[in-house]
C-alpha cells in the first residue's frame, strides 16, 4: 500500500517517503501530537493480511519498543488504518553505512569508531535476548556528529512467517529479491552459512553479519559476492573472503576478529559480541603480542567449542599489560574483560551439591564437573576436552575438583570408590590419595590438601597420600565447610550448626586455629567464604557474591558487606539464607565460583535469591514415562499412597507453606490442607488408612502427631521429643497400631517402635546409623527393610528384619556406595531401595527370605529434590509417585554456560578500596 503527502496514519501525517525495501515502503510523517518528525514503514500487503502475523508481528514490536541505546534506532509504537498496517519509528537523519561505502573504502581511524558502535547497539539488543537478524550497512545510519544507528532491530524474525521453511525467506529482503533474476537485493551477502541452510539462528548470527560489515567498510568490497543470489549463498556456505583485499595498516588483531566471526563454523565462531568492542577498542595491547602477530592459516580451526579464539586474543592483550607495567612506572589498568563459555552439546553440569567448578592458579584454564565427568576447558585456545582418568563409574559422579598450586594436577572425589584421588591435567591414571566421606570443600596449597568432612571436621593430607590428619575438630552438631589456609595458618571455613536429623541454623564464615577449638566468627548467616590476595574476604548469600575488606592476622572485617557479583549459581541448599526446617542435611549450598591467584574469576550463573525449581507431583513408570498429577506447581516433599491406593498425602515446603496436604488420585481437583499450625511433615498413613502420622513442631518439639484424614478432628500428640532431638515417623503396621519411627540427637540416629495399644516405645533392637534411617513395613506386616549408614563399612547398607524380631538380619545386596530409603512394593513382591541419592534400584524378594539381583531404574525420573537421604519416591500400584522438577520432566538437566571476568581483582578494588 502506498501512501501520498499530506495522508494521515492516526495521529501521523505523512510528509514524504523515503525509500523503499524487501520489508515494505519508508515514509517520513510528522507526529502532531508531540509535534517532531518520525519515519513510518508500510507492512508488507502479505504480512499486513495475515491475521495471525500481525497478533505475532505485535508482539514481537513491543519486545523490539523496550531496546532504549543511543545506537539504536526507537521504535514508537503501531499503527493501524485502511486496511494497512505501519511501524512507527525514531526518524535518523544522514546517509546509510552503504551510501558511505559506495564511495570507496572506509579507512580505519574512520571505520574502527563506526564497527564499536554497531558492536555497542548489538550488545544491549544481546543482553535482552534480541537478534538482528538483518544487520547489513543498510541498516547504519551515520549521522553527522559522527554517531551510529542501527535500524531494524529484529525485524527480520517479525514479519517473517510462522512456518516458514525455505532458506531464502530466513532473510526478508531475500524472498522479494529472488523472483527478480541476475538482482541482488537485501541481506544474501549477510547470510550467516545456518541461516542459509535454513537453521535456527542465534546471537552468533549477528556477528557473522558484524564481520560482513566490518570486512566491507575496510576492503570496500563484499566479503560473499555473485552474479545471483545463489551464487551469493553458495559463497556464504562455501567460499572464503579475498583476505588480501584488506588494506596493509589493519592490524592483525583486526584480521584475526574478521576470521573468527566469519568461521562458517557456528560453534567456533565469536561467542559474544563484547569480544568484538573490546578487540576494537583495545587494539594495542592485542597487536603487540607475539601470540597475536601470528596469522592463523586460511583453513577454518578444529575448534569445538562456542568461546574460541577471544580468549586467545584478550589473554595476549593481558599478558602484555602485564609486562607493560612492569617495563614502565605509570600502572595502566588492564581492561576488565567479561565473556562466556557455553557447555558442549549434550553436556550439563553435574548436580551433586558441590562446588564443580575450579580455576587454575594462573588464570588459564578451568575444569567442571559435567555429565559425571571432569573436562577442562583451555582458555588459550578454547578447547575443552574430557580428563580421561577421572571419570565416575557409571552412573558415579566425580566430586569438588580442585587445582595443585602450580596448576599441573587435579584433586577430586570418587563416589565410587569413596576416595580423594590425584590426576595430572593432561589426563591418565588416576592415583588414589586416601579414603573419606563424600567432601565438603577441597583447597591444595603448598600445606597440603584440606578437605571438609561435615560433622567430622576439616582434615589435610599429602597429595602423595597417607592418613589424613584432623586439622580442625568441630561439636557434633556442627558441620564444616569449604575450608581455606590463611596466610598465617589458621583455617577459614563454613561452620553451620545442627538441630536435629536434616535441620541445620543459618551457616556463618569462622576463623579457627588448627587442632584448637578457638574459633572467631568473621561473617553471620553466609556461607563459600575465601579470601583473596587483594586483601578481601568473599562470600556468598543466595546467589549474591559480597566483599569485605578483611584483615587475615587480626581476623577483623573492616567494612560492611558490599554486593560484586549477582547471579551466582547454588550447589545446593544455602543455609546462609533458607528457613532452618528447609536445609538438606547434607549440602550447605557451595556458591559456583572460582578465582585464580591471577584475578580471574570463573562462576556459573544462577539466580540471585534461593529460587526452588517448579515441582510436580507425578506417576512415573519404570521406563521413565511420567504422569503429572493435575496440581498447581510448588515445593512437594514426602509423597505416601493411601493403603486403598486412591490418595496421596505430600507436604508443601516453602518459605510460606510447611503443611500437609491429602490429595484424590485420579480426581484432578480434590486436594485437601490437613494440617495448620507450625511445621509439618513426613506424613505417613495408618494401616486402615484413616489417619495420617507427621512430625510437627507446632508445641516447641520435632514431635510426632496424627489426625483424622479427612479433616475432621484434632490433631492429637503421639510423641514428645526431648530437647535436640528429632522424632521422625516412618512406616505404620498394617496388622497391628504399631508406629514405625526414627529419633535423631546429634549424628546418631535410632529405629523406635510406638505402640499405640500399650501406649509405649522402645527402640528397634540393633538399629543404629549415623544418617536418617529410612524403615519400612512390608504389606502382610511381618517384615522391615531399614537402612544404617554408620560409617564402618560393615554395617552401612539396606537389611531386613523380620517382625516381631527375632535376631535375623538379612542384607540386601547393594549396587552403589549409599543404599538407603527402602520401601515395599504394593503386593510385597519387590523392594526398592536408593543405591545412591536420587536414585533407584529394586530387587525382587525370593522365597524363602531370599533377594534376587537388584536392578537399576532410570535415574533422575523418581524424585530429586527435598532434603538428601528423605524419601522422596512411593509406589503406586506399578508406578511410583515421586516429586519431579518441571525441567527433568520435559527435558532433562539443561546446558548452561561458564561465565568469566578476565581482571576481576581491578573490578573488585574498584567497588571495595582498600585503601
């Protein structure tokens, strides 16, 4: 639809058109209302018709109306009249980048302020998950101050259509170009190779259209030419530039930036657009240095991964700053560098409540624990690669990496063999260290390696191995965590206190003496404290990294807590922050970062405020195939099926809710809240199925209590726990009024039995552990499973009793190195048990008392998340039911990415002086 002067568009008057390209006719129109001058663009007829393009179209534009930078054009609003449909946009007056362009090449003092500009408009569309799609120096205005605008702001995924499939309508302008023969029109020459092959697109797209355009305005020339525009597209796929066209004054930093955002590769291209403005705005820093004047050949690299070479390219412009300062007495900052580093395909990280995450002393390279395994990622050349040697036994995961001091060998914990080992970085055989408990915490200095063991204390040993030495001893209801040598030998940590089973208060950052209990609090309710050689102390509160300067001989913080990192990934649980009845007993929620001796700081990102994921209740099969119960989304623990089958009793725990709910199977809406004051939990059905048993502490004690399912009644107290200690309810008798249930004081851990009929308890005889039990009632009665964890090796695993007891125990064979949480199929056939947290093994019951071979179950489909060692999973007929996070059950654990700050010291001293 055309439009003539003096017509009006709303409130818009239309003053003349402009021009006229492949995503409709340009106009300028003058706003009476606000009374300025605005440029207006005619939809196409063919999206203009399409009801359902247009409602996407809007959508889109109000995404598009919140970009707000200097280099970005603003759009204003819609506009709608006569059957035409128009885009109201800021009105930017001067030539296009192209105009400039067609009149020879730009030369570098000129063209290096434009390409900083586009890289600046392209990183703030970046940050709110905006793609240009159509960056071509069409799309750049110069104005006459010499600022840059960059038009059409993701336009381009707007108007085009829904399903649309073919290569050439990925790029609007494109599909009204290729009817005309032998004329190129639009983007062909800006074509990323996977928009061409009509791939999904992302942000790496645009800075292969950045290099386009760079290359252009220094070459003077296209870097993908043709007579048509397949023969554009096929030098897009296929062909390389005329890398000899470039002027003899671009640097080599230059050239190196144009190669690798035109590697045709998308995985090995420039990750992040910030790569480009810091090359661009750094450059002599990144051409002085040897690694730098080296030009790489003309063969795309072999590289796999989506951050290569601008590490490459940053860490040379930082090794030689470094020896520029040093050379001369003015100190020049080094810039602060931020970039990412995305996980390989089909990798995530491994989600085991520890810090997986760990950055070499010198600052030049990382490893992270991902699928059960360590890879290292080289920063230099941006390569990772699997440390063959310290992989898991499948499905075991490798635990808490860390670095030696010079950086050569690694420190990491098997699950599997229950031991601290050694590995050099190149990979190879694995050495065994010493045995421990799963580790809470590992640091390798010259002293040694310290480790963290929880409620045992904080040990260190050689890396040549022996008998680890207790170097810090803490109470029983304590727990310690991530611990660090001071420059004066006295030991940093996180010391979190203990109230009973899996409750803890909030943690704290301590300072203690070695083999003394004299102990100095440092920092309240914060946890993953380090100090650094700047002088401050670093911790973490939610996903929140905060500083402190810190004096390491006087232990004294000499200022309040200042934020410097937001966005800071949680292994776990924070007990620096949650409610006390909410922290799993077995994390303290370790902060995902690291920080060479270098100023490096490598971290995972995460939000910033303990965020628990999207939980629902589910069916789940053996194979893995799930059911959600039609409940709204939220924090379900502690799933029981009703002795009928037909309801299920879970509580709900958040910062708001800690009841117990009954839900109808089946029912799709019947939910009931059972319980009201205090908090309430582990609910555990009667054998007639009329009442539900939970421990509450509604009157001051982690006793137990029971009410009436239905609702109706009282709850009524069936236990009293004694101050410190925890009652926690297990399994009921379906014979006889017989409760099975745990008390927990400190790190011991018995198996009681409540008899209502005598209104008496009394332990079960030889039942003691040092970790939550878990007990269950077979279906006739006559037997419990239970499982010990004492710690000795012989006493730790699954057994079963029979009942009453008689002195026979028979283990259960065991398939991993943590069996607990046992429970009974519905028809007693089968018990299943967790070889390991968070997963699932059954073994079929022989006759006589006899066990078949346990076999595994598809991990992480039966519950995940609720405190470590509570059973979270119950079956359900020949299904269980089981908490299950939305993203587990849609898609499985997601990629993630690795974010690093190259001179993160400069940073930090700048937010906290020291001085």
């Amino acid at each position: 639809m055309s439009l003539t002067t003096g017509a009006h568009l709303g409130p818009y008057e239309i003053l003349n058109a402009i021009g006229v390209g492949g995503m409709g006719e340009v106009y300028r129109a003058r706003d009476k209302k606000l009374d300025r001058d605005v440029a207006i663009k005619i939809l196409p007829e063919s999206v203009a018709a399409d009801p359902e393009r247009i409602a996407r179209f809007e959508r889109e534009a109000k995404t598009l109306a919140a970009l707000n930078h200097p280099n970005i054009a603003q759009i204003y609003g819609l506009e709608g009249a006569a059957g035409a449909s128009a885009l109201v946009m800021e009105l930017v007056e001067g030539p296009t980048l192209a105009d400039r362009i067609a009149q020879g090449p730009v030369p570098l003092d000129e063209a290096l302020p434009i390409a900083k500009q586009i890289t600046e408009a392209l990183e703030a569309a970046h940050e709110r998950g905006i793609v240009h799609r159509d960056l071509k120096p069409a799309n750049v205005k110069l104005r006459s101050d010499g600022s840059v605008k960059v038009l059409d702001f993701g336009l381009a995924k707007a108007l085009d259509p829904p399903s649309s499939t073919a290569a050439v309508t990925l790029s609007p302008t494109i599909s009204f170009a290729a009817t005309q023969a032998g004329v190129i029109l639009g983007t062909a020459p800006y074509m990323s190779p996977e928009q061409a092959k009509g791939k999904a697109t992302d942000t790496r797209t645009d800075i292969w259209a950045f290099g386009c355009v760079l290359y252009e305005m220094l070459a003077g020339k296209r870097a993908f030419d043709g007579d048509d525009v397949t023969d554009v597209i096929a030098a897009v796929v296929r062909a390389e530039p005329d890398w000899t066209a470039l002027p003899a004054d671009v640097p080599e930093h230059i050239r190196l930036l144009l190669r690798r955002c035109l590697d045709k590769e998308r995985n090995s291209r420039v990750a992040d657009i910030s790569t480009a403005r810091f090359l661009i705005t750094e450059p002599i820093a990144t051409s002085n240095h040897p690694a730098a004047l080296a030009r790489p050949p003309m063969a795309p690299p072999l590289w796999r991964r989506a951050a290569p070479f601008i590490v490459t390219a940053v860490a040379a412009g930082v090794a030689t700053g470094a020896a520029v300062r040093l050379a001369m007495p003015l100190v020049v900052p080094a810039p602060i560098v931020r970039f990412s580093v995305p996980l390989g395909q089909g990798q995530s990280f491994t989600s085991n409540g520890r810090r997986g995450i760990a950055i070499s002393p010198d600052g030049r390279q990382f490893v992270y624990a991902a699928n059960r395994q360590l890879y290292l990622q080289d920063l230099a050349s941006g390569e990772a690669r699997l440390i063959a040697g310290a992989a898991g036994a499948a499905p075991d995961a490798v635990l808490s990496p860390a670095f030696s001091p010079d950086g050569r060998s690694l420190v990491f914990y098997s699950r599997s063999e229950g031991a601290l080992k050694q590995i050099a970085v190149t990979g190879g055989v694995a050495q065994p260290i010493c045995a421990a408990d799963v580790p809470f915490g590992i640091w390798w200095d010259e002293g040694g390696i310290l480790f963290g063991q929880g409620r045992k204390g904080i040990f260190r040993v050689s890396p040549n191995g022996g008998t680890p030495e207790l170097l810090v001893s803490v109470a029983t209801d304590e727990f310690a965590d991530a611990p660090q040598v001071l420059p004066d030998g006295k030991v940093l940590f996180t010391l979190a206190k203990g109230i009973a089973g899996d409750r803890w208060e909030h943690a704290q950052i301590v300072v203690q003496a070695p083999k003394t209990r004299d102990r100095k609090v440092v920092i309240q309710n914060a946890s993953s404290g380090q100090y650094v050689s700047t002088g401050h102390i670093l911790y973490a509160r939610g996903g929140v990294l905060f500083a402190s300067r810190f004096d390491p001989i006087r232990i004294e913080v000499r200022d309040e807590s200042i934020s410097v990192l937001e966005g800071v990934r949680r292994a776990g649980p924070d007990v620096s922050a949650a409610p006390a009845s909410q922290i799993g007993r077995s994390v303290t929620g370790e902060a995902q970062f690291s920080i060479s001796s270098t100023g490096t700081l490598a971290y995972v990102p995460g939000p910033t405020a303990p965020v628990a994921p999207p939980q629902d209740l589910a069916l789940v099969d053996r194979d893995g195939n799930l059911e959600r119960l039609k409940l709204p989304g939220g924090t379900y623990v502690h799933p029981r099926v009703s002795p009928d089958g037909q309801r299920v009793a879970f509580a709900s725990e958040t910062s708001k809710d800690n009841n117990v709910y009954v839900y109808t199977l089946g029912s799709g809406t019947a939910i009931r809240r059972l319980t009201i004051d205090g908090v309430n939990r582990f609910p555990v059905w009667t054998g007639d199925g009329k009442r539900i048993a939970f421990q509450s502490d509604r009157e001051g004690d982690l006793g137990i209590f029971w009410q009436p399912a239905d609702g109706g009644g009282k709850a009524e107290r069936l236990t009293k726990a004694e101050e410190g200690t925890a009652h926690t309810p297990e399994s009921w008798s379906p014979a006889r009024d017989e409760l099975l249930y745990t008390v927990t004081k400190s790190s011991k851990v018995t198996l009681w039995v409540l008899s209502l009929r005598q209104r008496h308890s009394a332990p079960f005889p030889d039942v003691e552990s040092k970790l939550p039990i878990g007990s269950a009632f077979s279906p006739d009665g006559h037997w419990v499973a239970y499982a010990t964890a004492a710690g000795d090796g012989t006493t730790d695993g699954v057994f079963v009793q029979p009942y009453p007891p008689t002195g026979a125990i028979y283990p259960v064979p065991p398939t991993g190195p943590d069996p607990h949480n046992p429970f009974w199929s519905r028809d007693g056939k089968e018990l299943f048990y967790e070889p390991r947290i968070n997963e699932l093994a059954v073994v079929p019951i022989l006759t006589p008392f006899a066990f078949g071979t346990p076999v595994p179950l598809p991990a992480g489909r039966f519950g995940s998340t609720g405190p470590a060692f509570a059973r979270n999973r119950d079956a359900s007929g020949k299904r269980f039911i089981a908490p299950v996070s939305a993203a587990e059950t849609e898609t499985g654990s997601a990629s993630a990415e690795t974010r690093i700050v190259l001179n993160w010291f400069q940073e930090l001293r700048e937010r906290v002086p020291t001085k």
